[in-house]
C-alpha cells in the first residue's frame, strides 16, 4: 500500500502519512515544488514525475 499525489502539492501525502505516523508508507509524488524536493532529499518520497513543458 502507498500514496499517489497528482498536483504540485502532493508533498502533502508525505505530511499526512506522518500525521497519522506511517514512516514507511512509499509515497511518489508529482511535480518539483521546493518541499516535495526536501521531502525526496529526506527519503520520504520515493520518487516524482515532472510534467514536460
């Protein structure tokens, strides 16, 4: 089981999996706002898909 975050804010998968304390819950998300990036950097998101402009 994980989460998918298909918006820019889908860092927010990783706040709420913290929230209800799922540190092992894999969580790929979308876009490259500046704290998805720091969630990646902490290895709380796995991975993201950018969009090709």
């Amino acid at each position: 089981m994980g989460q998918i975050g298909v918006f820019s804010v889908s860092y927010r998968c990783a706040m709420a999996a913290d929230a209800a304390e799922l540190p092992d819950l894999p969580i790929v998300a979308f876009d490259f706002d500046p704290q998805t990036v720091d969630y990646m950097r902490q290895g709380r998101i796995k991975a993201t898909h950018v969009q090709r402009q």
